[in-house]
C-alpha cells in the first residue's frame, strides 16, 4: 500500500501562481471598502461631532450593531436581506438585485461596517487634540476651517495613524470570508483546487503566506508614517 501524500511543499508553490492571480479582487474589495468606509465613516463623525438630533441616536445603534455582530452574518445581510427587502421596489422598473454581482454586496457590507470603526477612531482623534490649542488659534482670529487644517488634522491624524493601520489590517483578512457568497478569491480559488485535485491544505497555506507578507507590508508602512508624522506628537 503506497503512502498517502497528505502534503507537499512543492504544490505550495504550485498553487501560489493561481492564488496570485485572484490577489486583485481581495485587493478591489478591501480598498473600495476602506475609501467608501471613510467617506461614510467622516459623515458618521460630523453626526455624532455636532450632535445633531435622532441622526446621532441613528448612528449610535449602527456602530454598536456592527461592532457586535461577526462581518460574516453582516455579509449574509447584506447579500441576502437587501434584495429581499427591495425587491418589491425595484422589480416594476425591471431591476432584479438578485442578478447583481456579488461582489457589490461584498464591498457594501466592508464599507458599512468599516465606517463604524472609522468614525469611532477618527471621532477618538479629533478629541484627543489639545482644546488650549483651538482655543488660542481662536483668540488669534483663525476661522474654524483654518483652525481644522493646521491645528487639529495634523495632530488628528498622527493620532489615528496606528488604528488606522489596524483597521486596513483587520479589512484585508475579512476579505478571506467573500468567498462564502460566491467571490472567486484566493480564498474561493482554493476551493476550486481541492474539487479538482483533492488537496486544498497546500492552498491554505499558500494564501496564508499572501495575507502574512501583505499585511506586515501594511503594517511595516503605517509604522514608517507614523515615526515619519511624530513631529506632530
């Protein structure tokens, strides 16, 4: 009875070309996400900065229902709940959402839950500037606008700079879980290989060394900014 080959390097490094060649659309989903999230996530901010009524009560239940709900039941949601929910809206005008690519839904449900985190860590920055230091640009007659560009965004922005990188970290892992409404990924490419070849812990690892190198890339990145904008400090 020959030996079963449970596992190969030499097909790890088989595998990675395939892997590579879906690298884009994990990179598609999580910067989409993360510039969609931060354009919501500063209007989130603005709500809950200038406490302006019912919306800032709105957004208070929106970042604690994604802060405690796993992204994958967000995932299904959105993927799920949405055309459900619009489909009475949409089909007289002959728009069927059911039709709609997955990866719309993918990106939506990464922008809106990044947002949550974003505007927590953007609104946590911007209080953490020195009030003595706006209050004194006031007292030289600095307008607000002037006030927010030279003195509070710099500042915010070193300020944020570490979480910052830990919320694009924590985005290109949550990535890995788009394959479970049909994205073809690295994570969705493996799957592909283990119906086809009956090996997928060489995919696994594979894609774990594409996510290890990518994000200590990120990681190493925002660290050289963040010493780099230390002056602000």
């Amino acid at each position: 009875m020959g030996k079963i080959d449970y596992f190969s390097i030499k097909r790890v490094f088989e595998y990675l070309p395939l892997l590579l060649a879906r690298l884009h659309i994990t990179l598609i989903i999580a910067f989409s996400a993360l510039i969609f999230g931060l354009i919501l996530g500063v209007v989130i901010t603005v709500v809950r900065l200038f406490n302006i009524p019912i919306l800032k009560q709105v957004t208070t239940v929106y970042i604690s229902f994604v802060r405690g709900v796993p992204i994958n039941i967000q995932l299904f949601i959105v993927y799920f709940g949405i055309p459900a929910l619009l489909y009475p809206v949409f089909l007289p005008i002959g728009i069927d959402l059911n039709q709609v690519e997955p990866i719309y839904f993918v990106i939506a449900t990464y922008s809106l839950s990044s947002a949550a985190f974003l505007s927590v860590m953007i609104t946590a920055s911007m209080q953490g500037v020195d009030k003595g230091q706006t209050e004194a640009a006031a007292s030289i007659g600095m307008t607000r606008f002037q006030m927010f560009r030279r003195i509070v965004s710099p500042q915010a922005f070193h300020i944020a700079l570490p979480e910052l990188g830990n919320t694009v970290v924590s985005i290109m892992k949550d990535t890995s879980l788009a394959f479970t409404v049909g994205i073809i990924d690295m994570v969705g490419t493996i799957s592909s290989i283990a119906a086809r070849t009956r090996h997928s812990l060489e995919g696994y690892v594979g894609a774990a060394l594409i996510y290890f190198i990518f994000c200590t890339a990120l990681e190493r990145g925002f660290s050289f900014f963040e010493k780099k904008y230390r002056v602000y400090k």
